[in-house]
C-alpha cells in the first residue's frame, strides 16, 4: 500500500515483463464504524470483514483495542465488485445488527474509457474531444458573421452606386478614420493588458514535481526556458520543491534550502522593493513536520522586513479546516503553536476554500484546507490590499495558489479607529478639548 492506495511490485528478472500488470483482486481498508468491542475478537471481525471480501489482517490498534471508534480491517476484494455501506448479521441473542461500513479508499471506474484510476470529470480525452468541438463551433459561428458582413457590405456598394457615385476621398477617409480608430482600440487594449500584469509578476513556485536530479536541466529548458531556477534536489533526491524567475526582472538570493523549504530574497529591478520568501513543503509525518518548524522559527528570528510563508503543510489550523476524516489535537497544536510564535496571519484569500482533496467521489471524498499563505506584520502593513486566489485543482489534487499584485499600490480608505487605550493618557481630554477649540474657532471665523 501507498498513500492508502495498492501497489503491485514484483521482482526483479533480466527479462522481466514491463506490461500493465492486470489486477482483478486488490486489498482495500474498511472501518467499521460503531462496533460493539464483544465483536472485535478474530473470530467475529473475520466473519463480519467476510461479508466484503477475504480478510486479510487487523490493524495494531483493533487487535491491541487502543482505539475504540472503529475497528479497521483489511480486506481483499474483486476490483469491479459493488462495496456496500452497510452490512447485516445476526448476533448471539438472535437480534439483527446493522453496521456501517467505511472505505478508506476504493477504485473509481470511468464510465466513459471503463478504466480504473480515474472519474469522468478527470478524463483528459473528454476535455480535448470538448475543447476541439467548441473550437468548431466558434469557426462555424465566425463564418457566419464574416458571411452577413459581406452581404451587408455588397447591399451598401450597391446601394451607394444607385443614389450616384461619393466625392472624392470621401469613402477614404471613413475607411482611413474606421482604421485609425481601431489602432488606437488596439493600443488601448496593449497598454490595459500591460497595465494589468503586476510588476512582481511571473515569479513562479512548483511543488512536488518527482522529477530526478539527471533530469533537472532538461526539464528546466521545457519549464522555463530564459528563465532562471533553482531546486532542493542537493537536500531531497526527488527535488521537491522548484523556484522559477525571470533574471531581467529579479534579483533573487537564495538564502536557506533544506527537503522541507526554500528560504528566498527576492528585489523588484525596477522598483528596488525586497521581500522575503518561504515556500514550504511539508512531511505527512508529524514528526518530521517540527523540523520544518524549527527552521522557520529560526528564520523568523533573522529577519526583518515583509516575509510570506507558503504553501503545503500538511497540516490544519482548525479542525473545521478538515472534512471527511478524523484530525486529531496533537497535529494542530504543533502548527498553532508555530504560527502564534512568528505571529503569522493568513493572508486573505478568494476562490476554493478547501485546496487539496483525495480524488474520491461522495462519501470517501476527504477535503482540508493544508495549503497556506502566511505573512508577517511587516507585510501587512506594506502590502495590506495583496490577496491570494486559490483556483480549482482539475486533474491535480492541490488547488494552484495565485498571489494577485495587481492592486499592490491601490490602498483602500481606512476607518478611524478609537482605542480604549487612549483615555489612560493623563493628557488626553486636554488635548482633545484644544483640538475641539480649534475647530470652533475655525467655524467662528
């Protein structure tokens, strides 16, 4: 099993067979919700699991009953068999118990290809085969107008030669306005399309790319050709994490690189502006995360200026940042208590809320909010309008984050604000009574 999904492996022969292997059989995980303990016995799990399929073994909490809500059970079954949710059996005093049935995961069929791994929505040739029909029906559509055009057109020459032939220059000069018209519609929209891309654009973060350390260089000139990058791959031999930008606009210094985080200043050339950049990565396991913690808090403790911290923790703030599975305390304390020590806030953000999810469909569909863009004080206050966009994921399973710079410059109008604090001055209601003063004396005058 990896990432709660079966692997076939095989070993290793000089002539090994490569092909797909075909699977008919695979072991899958169930919970069984609710169970009463009197059942979690060999004997009693193996003929309530039984119902499903062959079963297999018992996970160390079930066996050693360390944890109560579920007991879990891995179970063989046929590939293209029906997985019910709830199972009947009829205990020791003849009374019918209904249980639930939970599946960590299960293979999803597309019923367009009647491949496993993969749902309709996440068929690739369904979205070519409707990408090239809408691309018809837009040349279709262009022709028709292009065709109504002509005929207008020939409807108005005619029309024209009937009431007599116009005066010289006449018919030249509309067609010479109509042109210079449209050139400066043009203009207008490159200079609104130039307007519209930030100046901290086109700066770029790729997370989990699996791409090997022999491979990196070719890959880059695909990736990012006239661009300039660099990788973790000295600390991770899967490389994962990859900072991607352009060297005519930036200057970016890498400061820190461990298997968990690239640690970056980068400098605006044309505005001289700097900040700081962590995009991290995290391990699933809970323990390997606080080294990640460590490192950032002791960057925190080095640095000075606007610092972002992003994007995949794999971990949760709240609980409520987690839906269709159990999260437990002990992970949201470590994250909570690492942010409040930065004192880091989340930036604010639009789009999807949850940014990662596992693929699944109804009721094995888990979704949490693991991606995260982090900011200092000194952040906020420089660039308070900045916000991030959280797009759809599509094939992937993480939600691409954008951080919009657009409106870096455009602040908005702040409300006064009154704070209690005030009034502890010995000198307050003195200065406020002179100030009240002089605007009195300004509307006698």
């Amino acid at each position: 099993m990896f990432d709660k999904k079966p692997v076939v492996v095989k070993p290793w022969e000089p002539d090994i067979d490569v092909s797909k292997e075909k699977v008919d059989r695979i072991p899958i995980w169930i919970r069984l919700k609710g169970l009463d303990i009197k059942y979690w016995g060999k004997n009693a799990l193996t003929k309530i699991s039984g119902m499903i399929g062959k079963p297999l073994k018992a996970d160390r909490a079930t066996t050693n009953k360390k944890r109560l809500a579920f007991a879990k059970v891995l179970v063989e079954v046929l590939i293209n068999q029906t997985y019910p949710t709830q199972v009947i059996f009829e205990n020791e005093m003849g009374k019918i118990v209904k249980q639930e049935v939970y599946y960590e995961w299960k293979p999803t069929l597309c019923p367009k290809c009647k491949n496993f791994g993969h749902e309709l929505q996440d068929y690739r040739k369904l979205y070519k085969e409707e990408a090239e029909l809408r691309g018809k029906q837009i040349k279709k559509e262009k022709q028709a107008v292009e065709g109504t055009e002509v005929s207008a057109k020939q409807t108005e020459k005619e029309k024209q030669a009937g009431e007599g032939t116009p005066k010289a220059g006449e018919g030249t000069s509309k067609e010479r306005g109509h042109n210079k018209g449209e050139n400066r519609a043009r203009g207008i929209r490159k200079e609104t399309n130039k307007g519209n891309v930030g100046q901290w654009d086109w700066l770029v973060w790729l997370l989990e790319t699996k791409i090997k350390r022999a491979k990196a260089h070719s890959a880059s000139f695909n990736l990012c050709d006239g661009w300039s990058f660099t990788t973790n791959l000295a600390k991770h031999p899967r490389g994962r994490i990859w900072l991607m930008w352009k060297p005519m606009i930036y200057e970016v210094d890498i400061l820190r690189t461990i298997d968990q985080l690239i640690h970056s200043g980068v400098r605006h050339k044309g505005t001289g502006k700097r900040l700081y950049v962590t995009m991290g990565y995290a391990y699933n396991d809970m323990a390997l995360r606080r080294n990640l913690w460590k490192e950032i808090v002791d960057i925190y403790n080095h640095t000075q200026g606007p610092w972002v911290v992003m994007r995949d923790f794999n971990s949760v703030l709240n609980k409520e940042d987690l839906i269709g599975s159990p999260v437990t305390m002990a992970e949201i304390r470590d994250f909570r208590q690492w942010v409040d020590t930065c004192c880091f806030q989340e930036l604010k953000s639009t789009g999807a809320f949850y940014t990662w999810n596992n693929k699944q469909s109804e009721d094995d569909r888990v979704m949490s909010r693991i991606d995260k863009v982090l900011v200092n004080m000194e952040w906020m206050t420089q660039l308070p309008t900045l916000v991030v966009h959280y797009m759809t994921e599509g094939l992937m399973d993480h939600s691409p984050a954008i951080i919009n710079w657009e409106n870096e410059n455009q602040r908005n109008n702040r409300p006064f604000k009154y704070f209690n604090m005030w009034s502890m001055d010995p000198e307050f209601k003195q200065k406020k009574w002179k100030l009240a003063g002089r605007m009195e004396s300004k509307e006698q005058k």
